[in-house]
C-alpha cells in the first residue's frame, strides 16, 4: 500500500517537476477491502444526481481517477505518469470505451466514485469542456463526502486564474458557459474554486 503523499512523489518524478507548491495535508491512504471489485451501490447513476449521504465505509475500485482535457496532456504529461503508475502498480482508471459527450455517462461516475484518489489536470482548456467540468463536480463531491483524496496539478496555468476564473482560463471558461444555465456555471465556478485551494504541483511553461 502507499500513500497519498507518496502517490504525489511519484507525479513529481515522472513528469521532472521541480517545484512542489504548498504544504500537502492527505488522508492516509486506507487499506482496500478484501473485494475491490464491488464498489458501495448505495448512489444513483443519474448524471445530474448528486451526493447526499453521509461519510460511510466505501469500497474503493480503483486507485487513481485522472480527469483531465486530452488535447493539453494526454501526449505529454499523463503519458509519463501513466508509464509511471505502471511500473508501480498503481491502477489507473483509462477511459477509453467511454464516449464523450456533454453529459457524464453513468460507468465514468462510477469509476469517479469508486476511485480512492482523483488527480486533476487543470489545463488551459480544461474548462472547454462540460464534461471535464462536470467531472470536476462528481470529484469535489466525493472528496467532501467520501474523503476521495484529490491532487491537483496545474498544467502550465496559474492557480489564481483558475480559482477566479481569470486571463486565458477564464476566456475559455466564460465562452463554454455561454447559452448555459445560472445552476451550470455555479456548480462548476464551486468546483474549480475548490480545485484550486487543494495544495498541488505546478508545472510551468
């Protein structure tokens, strides 16, 4: 078993990150049940449903659920972690038989609430995208209710831009919530607010 930090350690190294920002306070990583495979089915599928319940003992499916915007990171940074995570043993979540539109679909919220850690990329254009964002959503409401750990790296964008939703990030964000409802645009303004409090690494251009 390792631990969140470790998990962290292993980021830093496989991407050459120099600069660590902010002290990371994690959750000890817990101890998978004897039947991984069985994640808690006390929640709905809906893709707009959202968490309720109170903190319960929760059978974690995987280790790490990535979400990030394919274009800004799959080639470069998530290739190298991915590599990475493989020589360690670590079972990261891959999506690709999940096709992608602007809704979640219900095995991707699964696979959200079934990871026992999340890492966010947040990227240039990772607010292009409603489904990255509602992703965003589902992760920042396991971590509140599930005690899901969640990394953030911040892909060549400033956290400030991100947490106020400013300079190109906020360009991007403000033209995906155009024709979208008031509900919509706080929800995500929430989550990538809460995204960007979470210590992470920064990985400058």
């Amino acid at each position: 078993m390792f631990s969140p930090f470790s998990l962290l350690t292993v980021c830093a190294a496989a991407v050459g990150f120099l600069t660590i920002l902010g002290t990371l306070s994690l959750v000890i990583y817990r101890n998978f049940r004897s039947n991984p495979k069985n994640p808690s089915s006390s929640f709905s599928s809906s893709p707009s449903s959202s968490l309720s319940l109170s903190p319960l003992p929760h059978s974690w499916k995987y280790h790490v659920f990535p979400s990030f915007h394919g274009a800004d990171v799959r080639k470069t940074i998530l290739g190298h972690i991915r590599k990475e995570f493989r020589s360690k043993g670590i079972d990261l979540f891959t999506d690709n038989n999940i096709e992608r539109s602007k809704f979640i679909d219900p095995d991707l919220i699964e696979a959200v609430r079934g990871s026992r850690i999340a890492i966010v990329f947040l990227s240039k254009n990772y607010a292009s995208s409603t489904w990255c964002l509602n992703e965003l959503v589902e992760i920042i409401n396991c971590r509140e209710v599930l005690g899901q750990t969640v990394i953030t790296i911040f892909y060549e964008v400033d956290p400030g831009d991100i947490k106020r939703q400013t300079g190109d990030f906020g360009k991007v964000f403000r033209k995906t919530c155009k024709g979208k409802t008031k509900e919509d645009i706080q929800r995500w303004k929430f989550a990538l607010t809460q995204a960007a409090l979470i210590a992470g690494i920064l990985k400058q251009r």
